[in-house]
C-alpha cells in the first residue's frame, strides 16, 4: 500500500495540518501558529485576530 500520508506536513505530535495560516509579512511557507482567538506568527511577531463568527 502506497504512502498518501507523505503528501501532508506531519508535525512531532504526528497531527495533520493540511491547512495552516501562512504569514502575510513572510515569505512563503511561514506559517503562523494558532491560538485561541487568533493566529501569531514566531518569525516577525505578526499576529492575526480570529473573526468572530
Ligand atoms: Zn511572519
């Protein structure tokens, strides 16, 4: 059986995310970690509020 799990970015917890918020400040693939109520890039210190729905 072929690996398809190869296609996605496991981290050390071995969760999936696909789907990660990228930093619009840095270059491409930064990605910015997540947070309760919003995201917060390590990198340049930008940090994003989620919008309440
Ligand atoms: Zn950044």
């Amino acid at each position: 059986m072929p690996k398809a799990h190869t296609m996605y970015k496991v981290d050390k917890s071995g969760k999936v995310t696909p789907n990660k918020r990228a930093c619009p400040r840095c270059e491409k693939g930064t990605f910015m970690a997540e947070h309760f109520n919003r995201y917060a890039c390590g990198r340049c210190g930008y940090s994003e509020f989620k919008r309440k729905e």
